[in-house]
C-alpha cells in the first residue's frame, strides 16, 4: 500500500520550499484528507507524548490494516489518498462526541492513557456531519517528560526549532511512520507489525537534530542509518519545506 510514499520521498525532500505548498494543480472538490481525532477530555487529559505516540501508531495501523489490503473495504479511498498529497486533519473529541466518532471506519489505539482514532481518509468536502462538528483548534496540551526511549522501537523525533500544536505535531509523526514503513524492508515491517507499530515520540536536543537530519543525500541516510525526514508542506503553522520530524530505526 505504501510504494507511492517509497516512491516520491527523495523526491519530496529536494523540492524547492515554495513548491511544496504549491497547490495550483488540485481541485479542492477532490482534497483528500486522513482524520485523526485526539481524545482530549476537559478532567486529565492524556500526556502529551502518549496521544502523540499513539496517533504516529494509529496513522500507519490504518494503512497496513486488512480492510487497505487490495480485496479489502477500504483499499480504493486509502490508495487515491496515498497516490496525491498525504494530508491529515487531526480534530479533538471528548464525551458522546468521542464515542460517536467510534462508529466510523478506523482504527483506535490505546496507549499509556491516551486515545486516539485514526479515520480512513476521504473527501475533505464530503466530510460526515460528526467530524464537522469537532474543533481543530485548542488541542493544546503540556509538554511532558517521557524520559529516554525505549531501544526497541522507532524514535520520532520533533524539531527542536519548531513549536508545533498537539494536532499539527499527531498529523507529523503520523507521516513520519508511514514513511518509515514504507522503506523498511519486509522482514523489518513484519517485525514491526509484531509490536503492533509501537513507537516512541522525542523532542531532540539541537545537537541530535543536526547529527540525525539527512541533510542532501537521503538514500544514503537511510541505507546507512535508517533515518528518514518528514517535510511539511507549509499549509499550516510552519513554513513550508519546513523538516518537523526525523524517523529513526533501532538498530
């Protein structure tokens, strides 16, 4: 399901900045657009990390499910998403509101606390009534401490440099593991699978940011440390071209 993100990543990475945000060739009638909703209630809300942890798991669950397979239900929408711009739309959901969300076609990852439901993309204008009343904005949480970690699993590590909201940093770290399963060889993917796309959310220190970015020659980054980039498109709260989160095989 995942050769056209294989595909274009280099590609994407060597845009000039401007291009990336270039949307003159689309139809906005045709947008397509992955929801994730956050589950993020008014009384302890989830840790910031967790619900980003589960959000990046939540993201590449949907695409490698059963269902995206070719004979499955939602093969044809994943793959006309997966072969245009990748964009997701992370809203947050609390209450009935919450659980009406459950009704439609996703998957949902509980992890360390936190919720989140990763929705089979569709047609940003033919969105259901139940997304269209939920908030984009305000999913503002605290940073937390996580701690180091674990060595067992991919780090998505975030930008330093870059402020991002709890809904904008859930949309990045989702990209940034289904890039990496995208290039991961079989026999990894099939490892990864059996953690059920476990993975750990970082904020890396500048001089680990420097040390990790792929910098002009990706291929080579990620034959020979199995890192990869996520570059945003510049649509909202960062510029465009802008290099939000790095994704980091253990080795």
């Amino acid at each position: 399901m995942l050769e056209p993100l294989a595909a274009r990543y280099a590609t994407w990475l060597g845009l000039p900045a401007q291009s990336t945000v270039d949307t003159s060739d689309e139809d906005p009638a045709t947008v397509r657009a992955m929801p994730l909703i956050l589950r993020i209630e008014r009384q302890d809300p989830a840790p910031r990390t967790a619900l980003l942890e589960a959000a990046a798991t939540a993201s590449l669950a949907v695409c490698l499910a059963p269902e995206a397979q070719p004979e499955g239900e939602w093969h044809d929408e994943i793959r006309l998403w997966l072969d245009n711009r990748i964009r997701k739309v992370s809203r947050r959901a609390r209450g009935a509101h919450w659980d009406a969300v459950g009704e439609l076609p996703g998957i949902t990852v509980s992890h360390q606390g936190a919720e989140v439901r990763a929705l089979v993309p569709g047609l940003v204008a033919e969105s259901p009534k139940v997304l269209s009343r939920l908030q984009i904005s305000g999913s503002e949480l605290p940073d937390d401490t996580p701690g180091p970690p674990p060595d067992d699993r991919p780090v998505l590590w975030l930008n330093p440099d870059v402020e991002m909201t709890v809904g904008k940093a859930a949309a990045q770290v989702g990209h940034a593991t289904m890039i990496g399963a995208a290039l991961l060889p079989p026999a990894d993917l099939a490892r990864w699978a059996g953690q059920d796309y476990a993975c750990a959310v970082r904020t890396a220190t500048p001089a680990d940011w420097a040390t990790l970015h792929p910098g002009p020659d990706p291929a080579t980054a990620w034959r020979e440390r199995r890192v990869a980039a996520v570059r945003d498109a510049g649509f909202t709260e960062v510029a465009p071209g802008t290099v939000t989160v790095l994704f980091s095989w253990p080795h």
